[in-house]
C-alpha cells in the first residue's frame, strides 16, 4: 500500500541552488517507489517520487508530478504527464508520450541524468527541456530527441549546461514567445540532424555557463534554425570568460528575421563552418570578438561580412556580395567571391589576400560604376578575374580599373579577355593596380557576329545561284521543251579576317523549277520560275555563332543555239533573309539579336557552245551577277546597337568548260571540268557596331575550278553532278557540291 508523503527537500535544495536551473519542482504530496518496479495503466492522477535504483513505468496512463533520484522512469505511448525532474544518474524513456509543464516550470529537467525521447511531446510554460547538471559537479546530463518529436516553450524550446549534451533527430525545438529562443546552449554541445529549430527572437543562441565554462560546439546537418525576429544564431558571452564556439553547418538552412544569419559579440571566439549549405543573409562580429568563417563543398553565401577577422572559400563554394564589405584575411582555395547582381556595385576591403580563387566583378560603363577589390595589405596568390561583358562601350576608351593592391606578389589574370561592347579588352598590371587596357583591344564576338550577319548575304545568295549547267543540267541532250526540275546543294566558305572578320560558313539548301519554251525565236528560248531555300550556319569559334535562313523566288530566261553554239543565260531572284546571332560572352552568359531583311539580285551568262572531234567540246563563257542587300539596324540583347548600310556585291568571271559527249549503254553522258576567274568589284560596305564604322570587304580576284557529269538516263530525265573549289584573297570555297535532276515534258 503506499502512502503520500512530502517532496525530499535535499533534493529540492539541490535544484534550486543551480545558477543554471533556474526552474524548480513543486512541493507537493506524492507516491513513493523506493527500490522498487511499479506499473500503472489508469486510475486517477497522482505525483510520484522515484528513488533508490526504483523503475516506474507509465503504460496509457495520466500523471501529475514525476521525481526521480537515482532511478528510471518509462512513459510510454498513450500516457500524459506533467512536470518530470530527474536527477543523479536517473533515467528518463519517454515513447509516444505528452509532457505538460505548469506554472513556472520547466515541462522536462535532467540533472546529472540521461533521457531517451522518442516520438514525444514536451510542451512548457517557460522551457521545454532543461539538459543541465548540479552544482559543483564534472558532470553533466544527455538527452537524445528523435522519432518526430516535438518540445516547446515560452521562454525557450530547449536549454543545455555545461558538460551536457543535447542530440535531436527528426524533429522540432520551439520557442513560441516573442522573445523566445529555439534552443540555449550554456558551455554545451549539441547536433541536430534533420530537424527543425525555431525561436520568437533568435533560433539558437550560444552563451557561457559562468560557473563552468566550457567551450560550445553545435552541429546542423539537413536542419533548418529560424529566428523569427532575431538572428538565426546568436553567439553572446558577455565577455563572461575566454572560450570557444565552434558551429558546423551541413546541407543545412539559417532564416533570420533581422537578416543576419550569425551575430557574435561579447568577446566570444566563434568558428564556423559551412558544407553543402546555401545561406541568404548577413554575417556580423562586434568588435572586441573573433569570427573565422569557412565556406566548402558547394556552399553559397550570398549576404555581407561585416568585420569578420577571416574568411576561407575552399572548392566550389561561392560567396555572393550584397553591399560592400570588409575581411582582415581572406583565402581562396579554389573558390569563388562574386559581387553582387550587374546593375549593383560594391567594394570588398580586405587586409590580407592568400590562395587561389576567382572574383566576379562588373561594370557599368554608361554610369562609370565599377565593382572594386580594395587589398589595403598585402595581397598574394594567383586569381582570375571574370568581369561581366556588357554590349556599352567604355567612356572615351579610358581604363578600367577592378583591382587595387598596397603590396604582394598577387597574380590576377582573365581566363578570356572581357567582351565589352565593340571590343574586348585585356588585363594589365599598372603599378599596385589591375587595368582593364584599351590598348590592347580587339574586336569583340558580339561585333564579331554583327559583321559577319551583314557579310554573310552576298555569298548566300551566290550559293544559291549557280550556273544554267548546275541549274538544269544539259539542255542540248534534249532541246529546249518543257520541263521540271530540282537541286540540292551545298556550301563551305571561309572568310578571311581581312575582309573585316574571319568567319566559317557552312550552307545548305534546294531549289525546285519549272520552265516552258517560248513560242518565239525558232523555239530556242525557255522560260521558267524557280523556288527555294537555304540555311547557312556562321562559326566564329568562342561559343559564338550566326544563322542565316533565306528563302527565294525567281525567274529565268535561257536562249541556245543549236547550230551556233552560243547561249544566253538570265536570272533574276529576290529574296528574305532571316538573320540570328548567338554569342557567347567572356564570362560565360550569351547574347542573342535577330533582323530580317531583303535581297534583290541577277545574273547574265553568257557563252559558246564549241563542239570538236570524237564528242569533246569548249565551251568559253563570261558571267556577271549585282545582288543588294537592305541595310538593318538592330541590337543584341545585351545593348550592342548594330546598323548596317546597304550590302553590294558586282562580280565578274570569266572561263571555260571543257568535256565530251559519248553513249554509255543507251545514256548520254557528259563529262566536264571548268576553270576560271571572278573578281568582286564592290569594296565599301559599311557596318556601325557603337558608332564604331567597320568596312565588310571582300573585293579580290579568286580562282575556281570545278568537275561533274550530266547524264541522259532517258530521252526525258537527265540529272547532274557537280563539285567545285574555289579560293581568292578573302574568301575561300574548299567545297562546292549540288546534284540536280530535270524532267521534261
């Protein structure tokens, strides 16, 4: 039978006089286990003291107070208690079960004693739970919070001493007060690991156990700590002692009401390091205390240090300057500083630069703003620099400066050089100082692919008008009747940077035809319509390129004399070039710009047909085709402004075909070479990239030489073959090809 009795006072006193306790039990009658194994599943509620090595077990059942001295208590799934107090080497299994504090006191308070909480709700009026330790002892208490379990407080979801230890797992630590803190470590350690840890004010805060000071160690891992209005973490020793706080952070979240992810003051010695973790917010030491931050594996920060004593960036990690910024060390082990969004400027003053790393930095020049590394020591180690392209030229072509030293041996380099405007500029040394030189400059790939779009038309439109051979095969196997008729090509130019800039070309298309003899001239003449398209794909290496699709409609009219052997050959063909450019810039985004346009050209051949023993033949023959192109202006979306003047092109050429007609069972065939000259007369054809004339010319004389067949198959089909080079002082054709095929009527 047991009896009540009142709660042992030593045991109370002992509570009560601990700085760090601060919340004590009730006095109250309660039910006494002395060394003994007690279950209860009902019955009304009652308070019980545990001493003695005694086990209490609480199986669906309610209590009220719980003490244990030295013994176990299990409350287990379906059971509600109040508060629960353990102390000397007690322990604590709470499973599935609901924990109230009343009044002033803490819901759950370990000292010197252990807790497994598995699935559990520990609710307080102040603190949740208390992990903490007697007064004047070395040791201290442990609890381990996992299974979805949830502890919350007023004052604060979860407080730690020093020599104690705190481990959560899978679930939640709260303050729910305004002022509240989600968890206190006290010269504690502590890890949480898929959890979440959230406080009124500040999430967690980290402070000094005066009468036992110890150094705090927290460790996050796939955990999310959010202060509602106050920092995320808090780090305050009150210059209460000399110690130190060390915070691990990985794949891990910090919210800040305030914006400041970490706040470190009163003298507190605060590392901190960062894995795999992304970070928006602030990073703030008060002076008079020490702050190493260390960010890796894939970290981003994207906020401001303020007086942080140094800041290591190891691997790929990154951090993203929002406002200007001051470090006494910086390091850089391969990682990345990066200042801010394009249109925000920022200077980051450090004292002391080491390692190797890259810095993103931008510039406007249309305002004259600039971000700026400011080294005020020295500055050592090797970095890249990579600048943002803009498509606005540099004011009056001036230096830009981006780096500034008092001293060192610092090496800074650009992998390529920045791409801004018209022309991309190097990096120069210039005593302490890093120069972005315009006396270095070249022609940028945005103004690259402007010029060579606007250079472009002129030999697309070539490609796509070849000779009456090429065109239609050989008219004089069967007369001039009527006939349809198809092509496709193909086309390879290179175009030499002399002419204005250097380019590859490559096209390719097909035409479709039809055509009628005139009722005139002895039947000699043929007329007809043709149709087609092409698309030709522009490399100018560096990630940049160029698109040109056209599309065509034309009209021909062609005369051969049969007895004589002359011919005439007459084309005119308009068409509508589709025009896009795709640039990659110097560091690593792209630009893209379109236009459409128009073209307007034609072409005369004319020649003799000489016929000589055995079927071989000459046939000598001069060509002369004019083509304009409309002028476009037009921009590239990263503000390069193009205009471009009317392109034309007046070229010349002058050759021979020389081949023989023979049978080759039942077909005709008709074997040939052709050799000659062309000259481009046209030498002006101005482009403005930012007001900066460029002159597109591709005036010269080349040679061409060219083979193919063209064979009868039967009295009505006919098809070719042709293959041709050509090679000149700005242009070169290493292959030409087209295979046709006509059908007459």
């Amino acid at each position: 039978m047991r009896s009540k009795f009142s709660l042992n006072v030593p045991f109370r006193c002992a509570l009560l006089c601990s700085p760090i306790l601060v919340f004590s039990s009730p006095i109250t009658t309660a039910a006494p286990i002395v060394g003994g194994n007690v279950t209860i599943t009902g019955g009304t509620p009652e308070s019980w003291d545990l001493s003695s090595n005694a086990t209490l077990n609480v199986n669906g059942a309610q209590t009220l107070f719980i003490n244990s001295d030295r013994s176990t208590l299990n409350v287990n799934a379906g059971s509600t208690t109040q508060q629960i107090t353990a102390r000397n080497g007690s322990n604590v299994n709470l499973s599935g079960a609901n924990v109230s504090g009343v009044g002033g006191l803490a819901a759950v308070v370990l000292s010197n004693s252990r807790a497994d909480i598995d699935n559990s709700t520990i609710t307080g009026n102040r603190v949740g739970l208390q992990v903490v330790r007697e007064v004047n002892t070395q040791t201290g208490s442990t609890a381990t919070v996992r299974g979805k379990s949830t502890i919350s407080g007023v004052t604060g979801g979860a407080l730690v001493s020093a020599l104690s230890r705190l481990n959560v797992n899978d679930s939640t630590i709260q303050g729910t007060g305004a002022t509240s803190y989600g968890l206190r470590l006290r010269s504690a350690q502590a890890t949480a690991t898929d959890s979440t840890i959230i406080g009124g004010q500040n999430g967690i805060t980290l402070d000094l156990d005066p009468t036992a000071i110890q150094p705090v160690t927290l460790t996050l891992d796939n955990t999310t700590v959010q202060g509602h209005t106050g920092s995320a973490i808090r780090v305050d020793f009150a210059n209460a002692g000399t110690s130190t706080a060390t915070i691990g952070l990985n794949n891990s979240r910090l919210l800040a009401g305030n914006e400041t992810l970490l706040d470190v003051r009163g003298g507190a010695n605060t590392s901190i390091a960062v894995n795999n973790s992304t970070l928006t917010g602030n990073i703030v030491n008060e002076a008079g205390s020490t702050l190493d931050l260390t960010l890796q594996n894939n970290s981003v920060l994207t906020g401001r240090l303020e007086n942080v004593s140094s800041a290591t960036i190891n691997d790929n990690a990154r951090w993203v300057l929002v406002g200007d910024s001051q470090i006494d060390k910086l390091t850089l082990n391969g990682g990345t500083v990066r200042f801010g969004a394009d249109n925000a400027f920022y200077q980051l003053n450090v004292n002391q630069l080491s390692g190797n790393g890259r810095f993103e930095l931008g510039t406007d020049f249309a305002t004259g703003q600039t971000d700026l590394l400011n080294v005020t020591g020295s500055a050592s180690g090797r970095h890249e620099l990579l600048i943002s392209s803009s498509g606005v030229d540099p004011a009056a072509g001036q230096p830009v400066r981006v780096v500034q030293t008092a001293g060192g041996d610092a090496q800074f380099y650009l992998e390529r050089d920045v791409d801004l405007g018209t022309f991309s500029y190097s990096l120069a040394k210039s005593g302490g100082d890093w120069i972005l030189d315009p006396s270095t400059r070249t022609v940028s790939p945005g103004a690259r692919s402007v010029l060579a779009l606007f250079n472009t038309a002129p030999t697309v439109w070539y490609g796509e008008l070849t000779s009456l051979r090429s065109r239609m095969g050989e008219l004089r196997f069967n007369g001039a009747e009527a006939g349809a008729w198809g092509r496709t090509y193909g086309n390879k130019y290179d175009v030499a940077d002399g002419s204005g800039v250097g380019y590859q070309q490559t096209q390719q298309g097909f035409t479709l035809g039809a055509d009628a003899p005139l009722p005139i001239g002895d039947g000699q003449w043929l007329v007809g319509v043709m149709a087609g398209h092409s698309k030709s794909d522009l490399n100018l290496h560096g990630g940049t390129s160029g698109t040109v699709t056209s599309y065509y409609l034309g009209t021909y009219a062609t005369w051969i004399d049969a007895q004589s052997g002359y011919y005439f050959d007459g084309v005119v063909k308009v068409n509508r070039f589709r025009n896009d450019a795709k640039v990659g810039l110097s560091d690593g985004r792209r630009a893209k710009g379109d236009y459409d346009n128009t073209g307007l050209g034609g072409s005369v051949e004319v020649g003799r047909h000489i016929k000589l023993d055995n079927g071989y033949f000459i046939e000598p023959y001069t060509k002369w085709s004019a083509v304009v192109i409309q002028g476009k202006t037009f921009s590239l979306d990263n503000d390069l402004q193009a205009d471009g003047d009317r392109t034309r092109s007046l070229l010349g050429e002058a050759g021979m075909t020389v081949g023989r007609n023979f049978t080759l069972n039942d077909m005709q065939v008709q074997p040939y070479v052709r050799a000659a000259l062309a000259h481009e007369f046209a030498k002006n054809n101005e482009v403005s990239v930012n007001n900066n004339v460029f002159n597109n010319d591709l005036s010269g004389t080349r040679g061409e030489v060219a083979t193919g067949v063209v064979v009868a198959l039967t009295d009505s089909l006919q098809m070719h073959v042709d293959v041709d080079y050509s090679n000149g002082k700005n242009i070169e054709r290493p292959v030409g090809a087209n295979v046709g095929v006509r059908y007459g009527f």
